[in-house]
C-alpha cells in the first residue's frame, strides 16, 4: 500500500509541479522579463536566460512530467494489481485519470496562469535546474526543433495589433487612463494614415493673393485668425507661399503697410495626398517647418496639413489654440459638403451624422 501511494504521489506530485511552472513561465510577459533584467540583478539575468530559450525550458519541463507520468502510472497499476486484483484494474485507472487531470493540469495551470508574478523567482530557478537534471534529452529535443524550424523566419513576440488590443484592455481593467489608451493607438496607427487622411480640405483653406497688401490683409479678420496664411498668384491651384501673421504686423508696425504680401512672403513645401503621415512628419522635423500644401495627382491643391493636426493624430488629442474659432477645420468642411449635398440632393436627412 505505501508503494501504491509513493507512485501515486510521485505522478501527481511531479506532474503538478512541472504544469505549474509551464503556465507561469508561458504567463510571464516580455515587458516584464526586461524589467527583471534592466535591474542587472542575477534573478534577471537568469530569467531572461530562461525566456529567452524557452524551448528548451519547456522541453526540460515536458521531459520530466512524461517520465513522472510514465513511472507513476506503471507503478500505480503493478501495485493496484497486486493487492486488489486485475478486476480493479480499470477502476483503479479511471480514478488515477481523473487525478492527473485535477491535480496535475487544471489546478496547477490556473494557479500558475493567475500568480505567475509572485511564482517567478521560484520558476526561473526551478526551471534552470530542470534543464540541468536533463539536458542529455534536452539537447537531443532542441537539435529535433531546429532541424523541423523553418530557416529564415523567427518568432515575433509581440504583434502591432497585440500592443493595440493590449492599449485597450488596460483601459477596461482601469490600467491605464483613457488619455494614455488612446495616445497609445494613436501612436500605432500612425504609420497607417495618409496625408488626405487628416488635411484641412481646399474649401476651407484660408488663402490670401500674394498681391495683396498688409493693410489689405488686415481687413480681413477671418483670415487674419491664422498664424501662417498662404499665398496664391492666380486662384488656390497656384500656391506660391506663405506668410506669418507677425510679419504682416510688424510691416504694420513700422509704418510699411503698403508692402505686398509676396514681399515677405516665406517658402512652403509641397507634399502628396498619397504621402504616409510618418514621412510628412520627419519632414518636417528636419526641416523646422509647421505647415506644408497638399497636391493632388495633377498637381493642383487638396488641402492644407500643418504640424498642430500631424501632432494631434499622433496623440489622440484635439489642440484647440485660443484663438481658433472652429474646433477642426475638417469637421466645418464635412458640415459644409453635407449642407450642399442636401440641396442637392445626393444625401438625405437620414444619412447625414448627427452634431
């Protein structure tokens, strides 16, 4: 009877163990395996060592419950045979199955899912000493592996779309603030947008002729609301620049208001509709500018992009300035369009978006 129950013990015993450490060590997040590490203390080091061959973790694992498993069973069922004969036999396996998948699955792999945290250390240095007791068969399972990869693809561990569903269960698990979620996603859509994604549409750009004057510009307070305005020599297709709201008043203030805008007028770049916001942006960076004009495949204008509505979409955030009498351009222009739209008859009442 005390063999009986010393296999018994061994199998679920050694079962339990090794399933317990398979779900805290599959539990354990990369972020936190580098936060263990960049500590530079040797639990880190040795963590990292073990996630970072994790097959062979595993496989040191998997070895050593197939053998428990194994051994347990045989034992089990050698000794039930002997004191209660092979009538019991297939009772005696039904309960044994029914313990090993309790005691040695189920239970060990939720406690080892749900406290992988706390069981981390005990796991690092328990699994280091598996893989040491077997390595022999280790080894043999790790040249199979390799053998079976596919040469040239590795792992990814983590995916974009992953970072983003993990940005918004935080929020739901109250992780992270709502502000940081969507900054998060903003942050990893961002190389996903084009240009004509968030420009302020041609019809409402506000534009002056390069004829005109200072004087002339400031009797006109709606454009006049606009830091940096640009410059047309014909009509809106023939962007040749822009100039900053201060200029215009300095020329004011030093009594030259007379001069032409085209004057002082500054240098603007030009960009596709087709451009990715992540190419706009560095361009911009580099070049210390804040606005650029957007051009259409035939060259005329679309619209108007600035820095202010490239750091928005990257944030996730609307920066309203003191002095903006709309709170986006865009959504004036998508008012605008629905308002034609109507009495033209292309929409109806029902397909417009609610205020």
């Amino acid at each position: 009877m005390i063999a009986l129950f010393g296999f018994l013990i061994l199998a679920l015993g050694v079962s339990f163990l090794c399933s317990i450490l398979e779900a805290a060590l599959l539990s354990m997040p990369p972020s936190f395996v580098e936060t263990e590490e960049r500590k530079g203390t040797a639990y880190g080091k040795r963590l990292a060592q073990v996630k970072r061959d994790i097959d062979q973790s595993l496989a040191a694992i998997l070895t050593l419950n197939t053998v428990a498993h194994t051994v347990g069973a045989a034992g089990v069922g050698s000794q039930a045979v002997a004191l209660f004969g092979e009538a019991y036999f297939g009772v005696i396996s039904a309960v044994l199955t029914l313990l090993i998948l309790l005691l040695s699955e189920i239970i060990p792999k939720t406690l080892g899912a749900q406290h992988w945290r706390s069981l981390s250390k005990f796991t690092t240095y328990t699994c280091h000493t598996i893989v040491i007791l077997t390595y022999p068969l280790v080894a043999l399972s790790k040249r199979i592996t390799a053998l079976l990869q596919a040469k040239g693809k590795e792992n990814v561990s983590v995916s974009r779309d992953e970072i983003v569903a993990l940005a918004q269960l935080g929020k739901t698990e109250g992780v992270l603030a709502d502000n940081e979620s969507r900054m998060i996603r903003s942050l990893i859509r961002f190389r996903d947008l084009r240009v004509e994604h968030i420009m302020t549409p041609r019809t409402v750009l506000g534009s002056l002729s390069e004829d005109v004057t200072c004087q002339e510009a400031m009797d006109k307070p709606q454009i006049m609301k606009f830091t940096r305005i640009p410059l047309y020599s014909t009509n809106k297709d023939s962007i040749t620049g822009y100039v900053l709201k201060t200029d215009i008043l300095q020329q004011i203030a030093t009594g030259t208001p007379e001069t032409q805008l085209s004057k002082i007028k500054r240098k603007i770049r030009f960009v596709s509709e087709f451009d990715t916001l992540s190419k706009l942006f560095d361009e911009l960076h580099v070049q210390h500018e804040h606005l650029a004009i957007v051009v259409d495949e035939y060259g005329g204008t679309s619209g108007l992009v600035t820095l202010e509505d490239l750091i928005e979409t990257l944030l996730g955030l609307e920066i309203v300035d003191e002095s903006d009498s709309e709170v986006d351009m865009r959504e004036l222009a998508r008012k605008r369009w629905e308002k034609r739209a109507l009495e033209m008859g292309i929409i109806s009442e029902e397909e417009t978006t609610s205020d």
